[in-house]
C-alpha cells in the first residue's frame, strides 16, 4: 500500500514539473511566456486547428479545433446569383453558373431556357428545295429560323431543273433537207444542259413528201438482152427510177452479127477459160467459159506418187506429190505409227523416255541410280524414279505403295494416296507441322522466278484440303519431291507433330495452247509479159496463252532459215521477203511452210507447224482480132450461147442515214446515284458495269439500212481472259454461256425501207477492270462502234466511255479487302 501511494506521489511532482518547464520561457527576462492566438488556415474535418505561440521562445500549444467563418467549407459557399443562360441548347437544357464571392468556386447547373424553340419544340419552320437532283428527286427541307436545324420531308421536282424535266428548250431548226419514211427531221435543244430533242414534219417543199416529183428521162447506151434501160430522174430532189426498156437506132438491139470464138485463154478461173467474139456490125463482145484440154485444173492432175515422210511435227509427218505436167502440189499431214511423238502423251516406256529428253528433264535420278518410271507417271501424272519394288520394306496396303519410288535425289517419294496410319478429323489447315530435314534446301533446285512461287501460293490437294498451301505450312516443314510444270503436277511431303508424315499434291498449271498463222502480203500474184521475178512478204505469227513470265523462249523459223528466237514474251511476229521466179505454166499454187517452238521455264515444249498457200497466174491471154466476113459462118460444133446476164438495177436512191437513238445501259445500273451498303452514294456513270453484267443495246434509226455491225474493243469481245495471276477464265467453260463470235454474231440485216428499233443484248466477258471500287483509274475505258451500213454510205457511232469494275459476284459475295 505504501508503494501505491508512493508511485501516485511521484507521477504528481513529475507532471508539476512538466507544467511549470510549459509555462516558464527560457528567453523572456521574467521567465513569462508572451503568448499570440491564431486559427490555422487549413480546413480538417475536425475543424481548423486553434493554437497560440510564444512569440519568445516560439513555444507552440494546441488549445482547440474551432470554425472559422471565413472558410466556405466550415460555413458553406456564398454564391452570386445565376448567370444568363447560355445560347447553346444541349440535351441537358441551357447551361447557368454561379460564383462563390468568397472562394470563386463556380457551380454548374441547366434549365430549360423558355425562349428556345428546341426546349419547347415550337419551331420557326421555313421550307426549301435543294438544288442537288438525285435518282428520287430534288430533297424538300426544313429549317428553323431561330435555331437552323434542319428536317428532311420527303422528294420532289424542281422547276427549272433539267434532270427533272424542266429543260429550256431554244426553238426547233429548219427542217432537214432529207426526206425519211417519217418525214424531215427537226431538232432542238436545251439551252442549259444540252438535251436535244427532234420531231419528223412534213415539208411542202419536198417532192417525197408530196408525191409531186418533176422526172425527166435518161436511156443507157448498155444493151442487154431486153434492150436499153429506161431511168426517170426528179430534177427537184434527185430521186431516180427504173420505168422499162426500149431500142436505140445505132445498137444491135438484140441481132447482133457476131465473128468466130477467139482463142482460148491460157489463164483458168472458176467458171473455166475466156473465149471471146465481136459483133462485126457494132464491135459488141460476147464471152464465154469453156474448159482447156490442156488443163490440168480442168481435168484430173496426172501427179506422182508421194514422197517420203518429213521429221514429225506438231501436225504429224507431211508427205507430199505433185502434178508432172503444171506443177500443183498436194500435201498431207499423217502419223507415223514408228514415231514416238506422233502421240500427244506417251504410250509406253520408251516414248515416255523420248517424251522427257524433248522436255529437257532427266529420264534418270541424281547419280543415274534409278530410271524414270513411266506407269508412275500415266498413273499419278507425276515423274518419280524407280519403282514402289526398289524401295526396301515398301508396305502395300488397299492397292497402294506407302512409296512410290525415289525423288531426283534419291529420297523416297511419298504417296499420297497410300492410307493414312492416323485420322485425326481435324482438316490439314489447322495441323501442327514440325521442320524437314532438307525442306529449305528443296526450294532451290526448281526455277525460281515463277515455280517456286507457283509451288507456295497454290492451294494443295489431298487429306481433305482446301485452302492450305506450302507456303501456309512453311518452306522448312513443306519438302518438295517434284516440282509442278505446265503438263506435270508436284508434290510435297510434311511431318506432322503426331509423328506421322502426309503427302499432297500442288496441281498442274496447264499445258499452253500455242495459236500459229502464216501470211503472204498478197494472196495472189500475177506476172504479165513484162516481169520475171516479184516480191511476196511472208509473215509468221505465233501466240501462246501463258503469261510471258512462264515462257523461256518462243522461235519461229521459215523453211530452209535459222531459227530465231524471241526471249521475255508469250507472242512473236518474224517476217521474210521471198523473191519468186515466173513460173512456166500459167498457174500454180505455191505452198511456204514455217515452224514455230514455244519452250516454258520448266521445260515443257510446244511445237507446230505453219504454212500457206499463194496462187501465181501467168497472164498469157491470146486475143485474136475480129475475122470480117459478109456471110456469118456457124460453128461447125456451136457451143450454146450461156444465158444473159441482166444488168443490175441501178442502186434506189437510198436516204440518208439519220440515227435517232443509240442507248447503251446494264441489267445491274449499279452506278446510278445509288447508295451502297456503307451508306456512299455512288457517282451516277451510265456507262459502268460489271464483268459478267448483261449490257443492252437499244438503237433507232431511220430507213435506208441495210445492216448494222456491233464491234467492241478486243478485250470485251475475248471469250476467255488470263488475269495477273495467270487465272484463266473461260467465258463457256466456267461461266456456263455460250461463245459469241465477233462480227459473224453482231451483224444484223435489215429492210432499207423500214425504220430501225432494235436492241442488241451481250454478257460482257471477265476482263481487266478499268476503274477499281475506289474509283482508282487502271487502264482507259473500253470502246463500242455500231456501224450503220447502206450501199451509198457507211455511218459510225462510238461510245468509248465504257467502264468495268469487277464482276457480278462481287455484288453477291463478300470479298476481301
């Protein structure tokens, strides 16, 4: 108890002690704090801290929290009234503030201003109508005068606007001075736009239109076996008439007093040999065809017996033989059952031999180990070396080789067909791969500017695939074991990372079709007295459909000439002047021969023969004078007289051509201020369309045609276009439409004396876009001619404007880009 009491007395001295240490100041002479009290500016939650300070010794002690009534967080904030609203309508309502005049804290508020037309929704309508015309019409809107938003109601017309209708149209022309089925033509047009109009009238002025022509008569001094031919002439407007026959005193008229037949021409033609005679009285000839003993056209040709065959060409072996009295010469193109390459693929082992060496590929593998196997390749359309029985533990299951025999470099050659050890149900797009031993190095022994990309970018065939290329697998887990050409697939063989392997097929790119002609500069030459030699030019063309890229090289040769050779192209032109000597007979046909080579990158060879035929006349005509005698002495064998021909009429006066309409618009008219389906509006082009797009032809025109031809440019008359990748697209083949053949299709015939209104239908072929659909300009547009054709007079009319921007299923399936 006493040491309770002991320690509570010294707690007691000890805090004495510390008060008076607190009250007393060390600084100040008479020990007394000299105190100030002040209120912290920082507001707490508590309040602001109150305190006083010696001002000696700078004691500080706490006394209180208290509230300082100058602090707006003690007190509250003291605003000023609200400000004006703002002008500005938002979804809130007009914007206020207030300040607090203590703190300058402003306050944020929005209330609906009453003297706005959008917080009340009462308007200040005015109405307008655009000036823009658009496929529906000029838009009707709505604007508010006092807050200008604007409201559309809907489409209207628009007085004075030429797409609507209201074209300004100037005064209609003179009449037309040609007289048409219609009447004359009349035009006018709008002073603003240009639209032209016409209209037919009659003319009072016009002897076609009345009826009332003014004819005087003319007779042709032409005899015929009726007589003279009797023409009426209208001297106002110059229409011409046949009206009969009659006589003239200084002709024959029909009695003529002939001579003999002269001598028979040397020269033959299609009816036979000319023989001439003469009217002694008026010196009119007569003629007639006969045929020549001595002719060998005439008569049979009395020919040899045919040559040898030549070396084998793309034709076959060419025999020939040739007429022992005139030279004519007769050629045949036939197989020779001892020629391996008589064959457009080969048939057994030693063509397939043959058929290797002319592609320059090796018949035997790396080190000469293992012979190329033709049953492989007529099998599989591969070239593997070997057979599946020299390839050592080769398992055979359902009717397949797990080998095939060996690559060029003696690795075996996997095959696809054997049956996989594994199915998984997951397609090859999404296998898992693992590296190759030597797959990187594989890449490097095919060609490498168009094989290897070809190798990599084309889709793969086999396990279900079908969009995976090596080129998605990865050039060190997809190993080529051959390489695709334009007649042979390839192969690539991959490890999966399940431990098993799987084969696939990359697909031929196709065996080029190589189109050859053979052209002289004249197709016939006739040498007269004078001349011993002339000049014919020999042009050969030649063009293949494979992009140039694949092409090694194209060669052309005439016949007995070096080869020449055309490198970086898929198309050559090579030319040859020949000097020909006058032959001995009065007509031969001379046959020239060419040949011409196409070689791919890889190999493959294509070759064909050319030639043609040039007919040479002699012209060794022997015309003997008229014999005069007083008595006409009949043939002792009179040859029938051949029947008249009469003359032809003269041509009508046929008007002229006045085309009224030619229209040209598509089945689709995508590009007609249209909006697509990312909301832009498409330009409006009356001439853009799509490949595959039906296009209509409508034409009016006025009598006096006799035929119309339709020509485009030569891209949109192609039936089938190679694109950059060197797709080829068959306007039959794979589009399923019938070839249209240009201009035997596009010609149409017509009566001169009735008007035209016809329309000319043609699905436009896949073809190289002229604009993109980013109206991006590729290539100028393309060109329409419509040719209106009488026998006085050709008129043309050109629409080159046409525009193709892809093709019909761009509008119906998702592309990417």
């Amino acid at each position: 108890m006493k040491k309770i009491f002991l320690i509570i007395l010294i707690v007691i001295l000890l805090f004495q002690s510390s008060l008076a240490m607190a009250t007393y100041c060390e600084i100040s002479p008479d020990g007394n704090h000299v105190f100030f009290y002040y209120k912290d500016s920082l507001h707490t939650s508590q309040g602001h801290r109150y305190h006083r300070v010696c001002e000696e010794c700078g004691v500080d002690e706490f006394l209180s929290y208290e509230i300082k009534y100058d602090c707006c967080q003690c007190v509250g904030h003291s605003f000023s009234s609200y400000s004006t609203p703002s002008p500005v309508h938002t979804d809130l309502g007009h914007l206020v503030t207030r300040t607090c005049t203590r703190c300058g804290y402003v306050q944020k508020s929005y209330i609906q201003d009453y003297s706005c037309c959008q917080c009340t929704g009462n308007h200040n309508f005015v109405s307008y109508i655009s000036d823009v015309h658009t496929s529906s019409g000029h838009a009707i809107i709505q604007e508010c005068l006092d807050c200008h938003d604007t409201f559309f109601t809907g489409y209207t017309t628009k007085e004075g606007c030429c797409q609507c209708g209201f074209h300004q149209m100037s005064s209609w022309s003179a009449p037309s001075s040609t007289h048409t089925s219609s009447g004359h033509q009349e035009t006018r047009s709008c002073l603003k736009c240009g639209y032209s109009e016409s209209r037919y009238v009659y003319d009072s002025g016009c002897c076609e239109c009345t009826g009332n022509h003014s004819y005087v008569t003319s007779i042709s001094s032409l005899h015929t076996s009726e007589g003279h031919k009797v023409y009426e002439s209208c001297i106002s407007c110059g229409t011409s008439r046949f009206a009969g026959y009659t006589t003239i005193a200084d002709c024959c008229c029909g009695i003529h007093q002939y001579g003999a037949w002269g001598a028979i021409s040397l020269t033959h033609t299609a009816s036979g040999h000319l023989q001439t005679r003469t009217c002694i009285r008026c010196g009119a000839k007569d003629q007639r065809y006969v045929p020549l003993d001595t002719c060998c056209i005439c008569y049979d040709h009395v020919m040899t017996d045919w040559s040898a065959l030549s070396g084998h060409t793309s034709q076959g072996h060419l025999k020939t033989r040739h007429c022992i009295y005139c030279g004519f010469e007769e050629s045949l193109y036939v197989n020779d059952f001892d020629c391996s390459l008589c064959h457009m693929e080969p048939v057994d082992g030693s063509e397939f031999i043959l058929w290797l060496q002319s592609k320059g590929i090796p018949h035997y593998s790396s080190q000469n180990l293992y012979l190329a196997s033709f049953e492989t390749y007529q099998k599989y359309g591969l070239i593997v070396y070997g057979t599946p029985g020299q390839v050592a533990n080769n398992e055979y299951i359902d009717g397949e080789y797990r080998y095939l025999g060996y690559t060029y470099l003696n690795e075996a050659y996997t095959n696809l067909y054997f049956p996989d050890d594994a199915v998984s149900g997951i397609p090859p797009e999404l296998w898992t791969y693992v590296t190759v031993n030597g797959a990187t190095e594989s890449y490097d022994l095919l060609e490498q500017t168009v094989q290897r990309p070809y190798m990599l970018i084309t889709p793969l065939s086999g396990h279900g695939a079908t969009s995976l290329t090596a080129g998605d697998i990865g050039t060190d887990k997809a190993k080529v074991q051959s390489g695709a050409t334009w007649s042979s697939a390839g192969s690539i063989y991959t490890e999966k990372n399940t431990g098993y392997y799987a084969t696939f097929i990359v697909p031929s790119m196709g065996i080029g079709t190589l189109t050859t002609t053979m052209t002289p500069s004249e197709e016939m030459i006739v040498f007269d007295s004078n001349t011993d030699t002339m000049e014919v030019t020999m042009t050969i063309t030649a063009q293949i459909d494979k992009p140039s890229n694949e092409v090694s090289f194209m060669g052309a040769q005439f016949e007995d000439d070096d080869n020449v050779l055309f490198h970086d192209t898929n198309s050559l032109v090579l030319s040859k002047t020949i000097t020909l000597s006058k032959p001995d007979t009065d007509y031969v046909e001379m046959i020239f021969t060419g040949y011409v080579e196409a070689e791919s990158l890889f190999k493959d060879r294509l070759e064909k023969q050319v030639y043609c035929t040039l007919k040479v006349y002699v012209d060794n005509t022997i015309i003997t004078d008229p014999i005069i005698i007083s008595d006409p002495v009949p043939d002792p064998d009179p040859v029938p007289d051949p029947d008249p021909i009469p003359d032809p009429l003269p041509p009508e006066n046929l008007p002229e051509i006045e085309i009224e309409e030619v229209t040209l618009y598509g089945a689709y008219n995508h590009w007609k201020n249209a909006t697509d389906i990312f909301g832009e509006c498409l330009p409006y082009n009356e001439h853009r369309f799509l490949s595959l797009e039906k296009i209509y032809l409508h034409v009016k025109a006025s009598a006096g045609i006799e035929s119309i031809v339709i020509r485009l440019s030569p891209e949109l008359e192609a039936m089938n276009y190679v694109n950059s990748t060197g797709q080829t697209y068959d306007y039959n083949n794979d589009f399923h439409i019938p070839y249209v053949y240009f201009p035997a299709m596009s010609t149409f015939s017509f009566d001169p004396s009735s008007t035209i209104d016809f329309t000319f239908s043609y699905i436009l072929p896949m073809c190289e876009q002229t604009l993109d659909f980013n109206n991006r300009r590729i290539r100028n547009p393309y060109c329409m001619t419509v040719y209106f054709i009488n026998e006085n007079e050709t008129v043309e009319y050109t629409i080159c404007d046409i525009e193709v921007t892809g093709n019909i299923y761009d509008m119906v399936y998702p592309q990417p880009g």
